[in-house]
C-alpha cells in the first residue's frame, strides 16, 4: 500500500461498548480488531485520502462539529445486512444528522462511495461474505450479546481514523461535539 492509497474514515467511536462487544468482535470481525478499528457508528467513509489530511482539513472539521451538540444513545438490537451482524443505535436521528452535514460540507465524499445510498446507522459486530453465515451470526449474538443490551453511550466526538501503512488504523484527530446536548 502507498501512502496516497491510505484511507481515512470520519466515525463515532462507541468507547463503551468495547467492553461488552470485545469478544464477539474477535470471534466475528476479527480483521477489523488486527487493524485496530474500534467499535464505532460511521459518519463518513470512505473520506479523503492520507495526503490531504493536512492542518487546514483538520480546522475545517473542527468548526464544523463545534456547534453540533453531544449526545447519549443506546446500542438496543442485533440486526443485518446481508454481509453484517450490527447493533442498532437509538435514537438512530442523531447520527443521520451527522452524517446529513459531513456530506453536505463534503459532497466529494458520499456515504461509502454511493451517493444514492440511505445511510443506516450501525456499529458492526461481525461480517461474512456468506449470507447463511450471517443469519448464524445474529442468532448466536442475539442469543449472547442481545440480554447485555442496550448498551448505554455517549458521542462526545467525532474521531478521523487514519489507514497506515502497515493496514493498520489509528486516530488522527478527534473534534468535539460542543453544542449543548
């Protein structure tokens, strides 16, 4: 991987779910725990590559979150994509409207590449390309993840992980949510 080919990922990290999702997301997303990707709500991604990640980006986002205020969601249920286990936040609107004003300040960067896409909010638990696997998947976390929810959470923040070269992520940047909320 070349440094231009480095992604970056505009995210809430979901800090208090680690401790209950820790074990599940080895067993079930394992990649993604190797490469040091918390659990986390997507408001971006994919967002600008590694070399425009530079101070006057960095400002930009931070005056654009300042004013958005902070707020408490539940992680409430097991639910799927036909590739995806996901724990659903609720309320869900909060981060819709997160994801509404990052696109419309940064309309070069639609919602994993798809500008016609309906974003759904979700911290993903675990992935398969095989959808029978991942009915197997929800069942078995609806069955042990599901009595620890909902899990209690606060966005306080909107963290820029970064891609490195090595494949694996780490936070570049956080800028707070500093609305009243």
């Amino acid at each position: 991987m070349s440094v231009a080919d480095r992604r970056s990922a505009l995210v809430v990290v979901a800090t208090e779910a680690e401790p209950v999702v820790a074990e599940w997301r080895l067993r079930y997303h394992r990649h993604s725990v190797e490469r040091r990707i918390p659990p986390h709500l997507t408001v971006l991604f994919p967002f600008v590559a590694q070399p425009q990640v530079r101070d006057e980006l960095l400002h930009e986002l931070g005056r654009l979150y300042a004013p958005l205020p902070s707020f408490t969601y539940d992680l409430v249920s097991v639910e799927a994509f036909p590739q995806a286990a996901w724990l659903a936040p609720m309320p869900a609107q909060p981060f819709l409207d997160l994801i509404a004003t990052t696109s419309a300040a940064f309309p070069a960067y639609p919602p994993y590449g798809d500008p016609g896409l309906a974003p759904v909010p979700h911290c993903t638990v675990g992935t398969d390309d095989d959808p029978g696997l991942v009915e197997e998947m929800v069942r078995q976390l609806r069955a042990g993840l599901g009595p620890q929810l909902p899990i209690r959470c606060r966005a306080g923040e909107v963290t820029l992980l970064a891609e490195r070269l090595d494949g694996a992520w780490a936070t570049r940047a956080t800028f707070p949510l500093g609305g009243s909320g």
